[in-house]
C-alpha cells in the first residue's frame, strides 16, 4: 500500500523505521508537526520523525494544522491507500479523515477503550495499572473511540517511569502497527468496536499536575514522580523556586524516629523524605538552573541538615 504516516516524537520513530523497511508498502510522505523551540538555548528543531524522513529521502508535510487547504491538495494528490499514524499530535478532521481509501489507523500505547486520549502511559502509571499496552484502531471524529484491529499487552514494572514504559511499548508496537497494515492490504483483519465498559480518560499532564504532595502516601507519591518522569516533570517548591524530583525509591530499614510529611532525614549517603506514611529515598534531583545531581551531593552542597522541608 502507498502510506502516509503521521507522527512527531521519537516515539513514532520505532514504526516508521519499520514501514519504511517493509518489502511491500510504500512510505510516500509523512506528515509531522511544524519545528518548535527545545532545550535550554530554545532553538528550531526538526521533529525526530522528519530527521527519520529526510535521511530516507521521503516528503515531510508540516502543516500548522492537517486541515489547511494546501495540505488537503497534497494530500489528494499523493493518491495513499492507508495513513498510519503514531503520536501526531494534532487533530485529524474532515476532508483529510476520508482521503485514504482505508483511512486513518492510530497505533495508540493503552488497552482501549482504557486511556483515551493524550497521556495514557502517564496515567497508566499514576493509577497504578498492573499490565497496559497497546492498541490499533481506525480513527474517526470521536477521542479515541474508533473501532479496534488488534492489541498487545505490556507489564508494567515496579521502577518504570513513563519514558521507560513508552519505549518499550514503542518497540513493541511498531510490529503491531505493520500487522496491522497487512491485515487491512490482504483484507484479513477487520475492525471491531470497542466495548461501552472500561472507558477511561488520559488528558494532559500540566506542570500543575506534575506538583508533589508528600501529605499524600508514599506509593501515591512514588507513582506521580514515575508518571511525570520525564515529562512534564515532578517538582516541589523548595526555597522560592522548584526543585526537580527523579524516581524514589522504599527505605529497606526502619526509620528510628516519625518523619513528618515532606521533612528531608540527611546522612552521608542518603536523603529520605516523610509522607503521610512511609519515608522515601530521593534519587536524584535538579535545582533550578543547574544539572541533575544525587540528591545527597545536593544536600551536601546546601550544608542542609535534618529538619529542613520540602513543599
């Protein structure tokens, strides 16, 4: 099949890399989002899915939005049978929906209908989910409602952020997503709806969200700091700016004495941090302004003693 495929992160990259190596389907153009400012120097930057594109001589479409007239031409114009897609990050709408001749097949990283939406690995994470995956599906004018083609089921991992989690569920998926493709090309594989029970929602995560609240538990507090790593990034205020938070981890021994919520106990080696149960061992942690650092090299540096809090 003459493809399409539209996508933006390096996420999308693992499928891509994958069409663009199949003997049979042709990937003739793909649509991306326009450059954006990254990085400390906020400079232009090509996403990874048109670096991918150009090094493979392939067309790069970057419309400010897929239903600009100009992109509608080319779009009639490059005649596709399929367009694949993986984290585009834009809505697809009318006319553009219905100019491939079998449409519009989103690889997406959740068991639908579980986690429809923008961030379902993040919340997947946050709410503690046992085993998630991935799904492909036909995409039509709803949130991720469209009807099903196949799925595969990935276990989370007590350590694993959300990066970690979207790597591997991008590895995973890509041969999914090929699948996929030649089910729709030889007609063997047919879409099925998906079910009214077990909907759920996956916005966003904002800044805001990405706020720790050590009066909560210490495994709600672990599973937001997995979900926000690495975007959009756990924080907590801490002496008038924001202190960056990795990944914690469980305290194997017994603490002597209560530590209240979001009090820092600091030795040598260590920095735990009270919750509204158990103390928790921060990992590393980044100041603003300045590199990530062990969180006892940072503590070391402050000259901070026990008592001090974070929040």
């Amino acid at each position: 099949m003459r493809l399409l495929f539209a996508g933006t992160p390096e996420v999308a990259v693992p499928s891509l890399r994958a069409l663009l190596e199949h003997p049979v389907h042709e990937v003739v153009a793909v649509l991306t989002r326009p450059q954006a400012r990254s990085g400390r120097g906020r400079r232009l930057s090509r996403s990874p899915v048109a670096e991918l594109a150009e090094q493979a001589g392939v067309e790069v479409l970057s419309p400010d939005k897929p239903t600009e007239a100009d992109f509608v031409r080319r779009l009639e114009e490059l005649n596709v049978d399929c367009a694949p897609v993986v984290a585009y990050g834009a809505l697809l709408r009318e006319p553009a929906l219905s100019l491939p001749r079998h449409g519009w097949v989103n690889l997406h990283f959740s068991l639908l209908p579980a986690w429809r939406g923008a961030a379902p690995v993040q919340h997947a994470l946050l709410h503690g989910d046992d085993t998630t995956g991935a799904s492909t599906f036909l995409i039509g004018p709803g949130l991720d409602d469209g009807p099903v083609f196949g799925v595969l089921t990935e276990r989370v991992r007590p350590g694993d952020t959300s990066g970690d989690l979207l790597a591997r569920l991008a590895e995973a998926g890509a041969p999914l997503l090929v699948a996929t493709l030649d089910g729709i090309a030889d007609g063997s594989v047919r879409p099925q709806p998906q079910p009214g029970d077990g909907v759920s929602y996956a916005p966003k995560l904002t800044v805001a969200d990405a706020r720790i609240d050590f009066g909560l538990p210490a495994l709600a507090v672990d599973r937001r700091i997995r979900a926000c790593t690495p975007e959009p990034g756990a924080w907590t205020p801490f002496r008038d700016s924001r202190l960056k938070l990795g990944p914690v981890a469980a305290v194997a021994a017994p603490v002597d004495a209560p530590v209240a919520a979001g009090e820092l106990l600091i030795s040598k080696s260590a920095v735990l941090v009270g919750t509204a149960t158990d103390p928790l061992r921060l990992g590393w942690v980044q100041p603003a302004g300045k590199n990530s650092m062990p969180a006892a090299d940072w503590a070391r540096g402050l000259r901070l003693e026990s008592g001090v809090r974070l929040g």
